[in-house]
C-alpha cells in the first residue's frame, strides 16, 4: 500500500514539472537586490541631506540668511529627486528620509519665524513634508526659539523673548488638544512644557535685572560728609 502511495507522489511530482519554479525566484531575488540598492541611496542621500538642514538652522543663528536659503534649497532638491522611489516604495519614508523631511521642516520653520515673524503653515510644505514630519519640525523648532531668546536675553531684549515665550505657549495649548500616543512625537512633545519654563524663567530674570537697573537709577547717591577745611584760630 505505501509502495502504491509513493509511485502516486512521484508520478503527480513527474507530471507537475519542478516544485519551485524558478523564474519566480529570480525575480524575487532581483527585486529584493534593487530594493537594497535602493535604501543605501536613499539613506546615504537622506544623511547628506540632513547635514545640510543642520547646517542651515546654525547659519539662521547666525543671521546669515542667504546662506541658510541656499542650504535649504539644496536639501529640497534631494528631497525631490528622491521622492519618486519613496512613492513607489512607500516603507523607505520611515527612517533616513523622514528624518531629514523633519530636519527640514525645522529650520524651514524657523527661517520664517525669523523673516516674516510668523508660524509656517503645514500646508506650505505638504508636498514634501507629511504631518507627523511637520509636528515633529514644530517641536524641534521650539528647542531653536529657546536658543533664539538666549541670545536675544543676552541683549536685554525683552520684547523678543517675550514672542518667544508667547509662540511656544500657544503650541503648547495646540498640542495638548492631540491625543498623542507613545512614541517620538510624544517624547517631544513632553519637552515642550521645560521649553515654556525655561522662556517664563528667563522673562522672570530679566524684569528683575531691569527692576535692579532702575532702582540703581533712581537711587540718591549719599552726600557726602562736610569736612572743616578752614584754619584753626590760635587761641
């Protein structure tokens, strides 16, 4: 009975051809090679990328403006000639990419707040930048606007880091409308609130080095003792 079973198997095997087919390996094989090659061109171009953003968000600290657009401009090409093989396999967005799509939106941000004064809307960057790339930038901006009024506190300029102070409370009154679950938005997210301290801390600083400054203005300086300068008559 088994003889008459194992002549069954192999006649269905005979009749059937090869178990594997062989075409469809290769092609698999293929595809995964050129998905390879397609990653380490995506993360070595995304790296590059980012570095440029950095760079750009250091220039902006600087004041030197032109630069930074140039730096910008430099990492939006790469951006560009590498979506179309994030488009067509979507999983490579996760990691390198989206790293520097954050990076840049960051310093984008931030290159407005300190030409135009104003917050870049995430329907300016849409074509490139997803949401959650573009929060992820709004959060580490709030790290950029803490530096930015350092330097302005350095120069006693109470106005400005006031703003400062403002724009990172009102996205701290947007961000807790959103339900954020764990992960690298949330741990961001849970930096915003030492941010905002840091800013109110700061403010509190300055009006009292200003409350010093005035009251040192404003203070009478003593009189000083009369001294008897005349001579002694001779008795």
């Amino acid at each position: 009975m088994q003889a008459v079973k194992k002549q069954r198997t192999e006649d269905a095997a005979a009749a059937s051809g090869p178990v594997l087919d062989q075409e469809d390996w290769q092609s698999l094989q293929g595809y995964l090679q050129t998905y390879d090659e397609q990653r380490e061109s995506v993360i070595k171009r995304s790296r590059d990328a980012q570095k440029l953003a950095k760079q750009a968000i250091y220039s902006l600290h600087r004041g030197a403006y032109s630069r930074a657009e140039e730096q910008l401009a430099s990492v939006e090409k790469v951006a560009r000639e590498l979506l179309p093989i994030i488009e067509k396999e979507p999983t490579l967005r996760y990691g390198s990419y989206a790293a520097v799509m954050e990076e840049y939106a960051e310093a984008a941000i931030f290159k407005v707040f300190l030409t135009e004064g104003r917050m870049l809307k995430a329907s300016e960057l849409r074509e490139l930048v997803q949401v959650e790339e573009y929060l992820g930038g709004v959060l580490d901006f709030t790290g950029e606007l803490n530096r930015h009024a350092v330097a302005c506190a350095t120069q006693r300029d109470v106005a400005a880091v006031s703003c400062c102070r403002e724009i990172v409370d009102a996205l701290m009154g947007q961000f807790l409308q959103f339900d954020l679950r764990n992960g690298a938005l949330r741990k961001k997210f849970d930096t915003l609130k030492y941010t905002l301290k840091k800013l109110e801390s700061m403010l509190y600083e300055l009006s009292l080095a200003e409350a010093t400054g005035m009251k040192s203005r404003n203070a009478e300086p003593d009189e000083p003792e009369g001294m008897d300068t005349g001579n002694a008559t001779a008795d």
